[in-house]
C-alpha cells in the first residue's frame, strides 16, 4: 500500500479589530498571537506541499460566521488541496453552506455530541467523506471510562470536553469515535488537551486507542513540537495523518522541510 | 480543428452533487472557460463536458437521470467526457454500492462497461489521501503524471470488464484503476479529485483542456 501520510497544517481563524479575519496561534497555552492573513497562509502551504489543509473559525459569533464564510471561499479559491473546515456546526443547513463555500469536508465536535444524528443526515446527504468528528480528549484517571489506556504506568480514559476543554461530558472518546464512525464519519481528527500547547509531542496513548479501535482515518492533532513527533504519532500511534499549527505559523520548520525528513525515515511521504 | 489559440468551452454538469466550485476554479486555473450547466442543451456547444461528484452511485444516477440521454449522445458523437470520482463510476454499468444500500439495480451510463466494487482487503474505508499512481497505457489525459501523487477518496472503485479501459492504476491492498477511458478515448474519468491533487491534479485539468481543443 502506497497511500502517504498526511501533513497537515492548521489555522486557528478569528476576527481581527476591525472585524477583519486573521489567523491567530497560541503560544503558551493561552495567549493567541497575530499569524497572519488566512488566504495567504493557505497559498504558502498550497505551495509548499501540505497534504491537506485545516481551517478553524474560532469567532463564534453570528457576526463572525458570514465574514468566515467569505474567508473560507477566499482560502478554497487558492487551496488545490482538500479544505476542511470547523468551528460551530451545529445543524444540516451549516454543513452545506460550509462545503459552498469551497470547504471539501466540515470538521464537527459539540454540535455532534449535543445532537449525534447530524453525522448521519450529513453523510446522507453530502457522503461520509465530508463528515469529520472531531474530539477534544482529556484523559482522567477514574473508574468512569470504559477504553482504558496505560500513562505513565497508570490506568487512564479519555473523556470528550466541550468549550475547549473546560466542560466534561462523561462520554468516552473511544466509544465515541467507534460510534461516530459507525453512524457515518469518514474520518475522525483526535485533539488532546492534555496536550495542547505543550509542543512535548501528541498524545500517543490517546492516538493509539482512537485507531485501534475504528476503521476510519485518523488525524492527529495537539503537542506538535517537532517532526520527531509526527514519526513517533505515524509508527507509535498508527495515525494517517498529522496536524501542526504553530510549528510551520512561526517558521521552525517548513512543511517541505518535514516531509523530507519523515521520508527518509521510511514513513510513506508525498513529496 | 483550432488554428488560433482559443479557450475551451467546458461545461461542468451540476445535477446537484459535488464540490463545484473546486471544480471550476482548477479548471479555470488549466485555462478553461466554464459553464455550470444542469440544461442538456449546452453539451452540444461544449468542447467538453465533466460529470464531478461525490457521495452515493444510486443517488448520483437518479440525479443525472434528465442527463443521461445527452450524457450517452456526447459520448457516442466523440465529445470529451470527463468523470471525476463518483462521476467515473457513474461512467460504468453497476456498483455493488447501490446493491448494498438495497436500492436494487441501478444503471450507470454504461459507456465504460463494468462495475464498481467495495474494498474488501481489510483497508481502511473510505480510501482517503494522497496515493501514487501508475500509468499503464498511454492516453492524452494521463500524460506526465506517471509515478505522481493524487487525491483519493472513495470506497469503491472501478473494476472495468475490458482491461485496456484501464490507463493508471494505484496499489491499496488491492491495485485498482485510477484512470480508465473508453476504446474511443474520449470518455475518460480519474478516481481522484484532480482538482485537490495539487499540481499534478492541475497538469491532469491542463491535459484535458488541451485535448478538448485539439
């Protein structure tokens, strides 16, 4: 089998002072630094060989939403590589105005767990291929959880968050992913909490129990620091794909630069 | 025959299905002018015609079913025909999809004859990403693409009765055709997304604009 990995690059999209959209990075955890502007950083990428591209309205706002779906079109116009885009889809009607305005596939978290049948209404009427579910994992170390892994030489589950991870929901994330896929995801994009942020490297632990246990891609997400951790999620975890943000935003590595590098490691690479 | 270099007249096929405007914006950046059309009538002034979609075969031929007629008359008048994705398999007779969802026998335009089947090798379902392909017979659409990286994604995929519909193949678990045409070489169709595949998508939407012309 020849299908590659995926490298895939992430912008977190908000509105700027004068209600312009802006991608913003974090750095440290919390504080969201000025990357740059959204059409430009997809045509950077578009060039630079990434497999795939990742958009994130992070406004949430109603006013944001029309800006953001301009954006989104803006960003397909110059994005010859597949568009996946998230942040408050909730209903049918988000889902399609997301893929007309250029996005290949709609990244969904809360609105899925608040209402687990929009996964099959939107792979009926779009393919499954579009539907993304997206998990902000968080893992506890109690008896709640019913997929346990081994952290650290201790027994630990994984919980879906909402609102960024300050809210638990008591659902498992295995569980749900298994149930995710089995009502229609095509694909499904892990995030961890625990490691968001830190650069330290994914969450293998929390990667490996996601693609263990379900037959739809994977794309792993939160901790990148290094190419090094994108090797460790693709041979450690079995994940298809990887996503960074603030390692290709702020320059540290280029998306080429990495490629390179995970294909002389033997990792399938489209280069 | 084009004596002077002119633009060539694609009509992109909008019966309600697919990613149109990603469509439209490769072929436009290959230098084609693009009509969406879902009115019959505007095939026969096209120099070319592409049938996108994604999702389901029997959802697909129902909603092309007003085309089918013009679909299969530009075919058979030599129009160029260009299916992507689920438009290829909509290209061929059947598909073990429309068995399995219990919508009984769907007809698919029967212009390369076969029929589409599952993944059934234990590969990860739907095929998704960047795979390489292979070209094994020459054909205009497929030229300098030989040992590049496209798109994919799809659950089933094209298992044509003539082997030499076959013009590239990519290997997942099971080798599969990526690219197949008719014997006339003018119904053609890619797996893959070229409009996602980056340049090589990009050479592939020049290749056909240019056939379209000639």
């Amino acid at each position: 089998m020849t299908l590659t990995k995926r490298i895939i690059p992430c912008i977190d999209v908000d509105l700027d002072d004068d209600g312009n959209a802006a991608v913003y990075t974090g750095v440290n955890f919390e504080n969201l630094e000025y990357t740059g502007d959204p059409v430009e950083l997809a045509k950077k990428y578009n060039e630079a060989g990434a497999d795939e591209f990742v958009f994130l309205d992070i406004t949430a706002s109603a006013e944001g939403r029309e800006t953001m779906l301009d954006t989104v079109s803006a960003v397909a116009d110059e994005c010859f590589i597949p568009l996946t885009v998230g942040g408050g889809i909730r209903t049918k009607a988000d889902i399609k105005e997301t893929l007309r305005a250029g996005a290949d596939k709609v990244s969904i978290n809360t609105g899925a767990i608040e209402r687990p049948e929009l996964i099959e209404e939107g792979a009926a009427a779009f393919g499954s291929q579009c539907v993304v579910i997206s998990v902000d994992a968080r893992r506890r170390f109690d008896g709640d959880g019913e997929y346990y892994a081994e952290v650290d030489g201790e027994s630990c589950w994984f919980e879906c968050t909402v609102k960024g991870g300050r809210e638990g929901t008591g659902i498992d994330v295995v569980e749900w992913a298994r149930e995710s896929a089995d009502r229609g995801a095509g694909e499904l994009f892990v995030n961890s909490i625990d490691a968001d942020g830190t650069k330290d490297g994914y969450d293998i632990p929390l990667t490996k129990a996601v693609c263990d246990n379900v037959s739809t891609p994977v794309i792993a997400s939160s901790g990148c620091g290094s190419p090094a951790h994108m090797e460790e999620v693709f041979s450690e975890a079995g994940a298809d794909a990887a996503l960074a943000a603030s390692i290709f935003h702020f320059e540290e590595y280029s998306v080429d630069e990495v490629k390179r590098y995970l294909a002389e490691l033997g990792i399938p690479m489209r280069l | 025959m084009s004596i002077t270099q002119r633009t060539a007249e694609v009509v992109l096929v909008d019966y309600g299905l697919g990613n149109l405007r990603s469509v439209t914006r490769g072929l436009e950046r290959a230098g084609a002018d693009v009509t969406l059309s879902d009115d019959p009538a505007d095939f026969d002034a096209a120099d070319g015609i592409v049938l996108p979609g994604v999702g389901a075969f029997s959802e697909g031929m129902e909603n092309a079913g007003p085309f089918r007629d013009a679909l299969v008359d530009a075919a058979e008048a030599g129009r160029p025909l260009f299916g992507i994705c689920l438009g290829m398999q909509m290209l061929l007779t059947s598909s073990e999809e429309s068995e399995t969802v219990g919508q009984g026998d769907v007809t698919g335009l029967d212009l390369v004859p076969g029929t589409n089947l599952r993944f059934d090798q234990g590969q990860k379902v739907p095929h998704m990403g960047w795979n390489e392909l292979a070209v094994s017979r020459e054909h205009p659409i497929a030229e300098g693409i030989d040992g590049e990286y496209a798109y994919f994604v799809h659950s089933y995929y094209a298992d044509p009765d003539d082997e030499n519909a076959i013009v590239a193949t990519t290997d997942y678990g099971v080798e599969f055709p990526a690219i197949i045409a008719n014997e006339a070489g003018n119904v053609f169709g890619t797996q893959f997304h070229p409009e996602k595949s980056g340049e090589t998508g990009l050479r592939i939407l020049r290749n056909f604009v240019q056939y379209c012309l000639e």
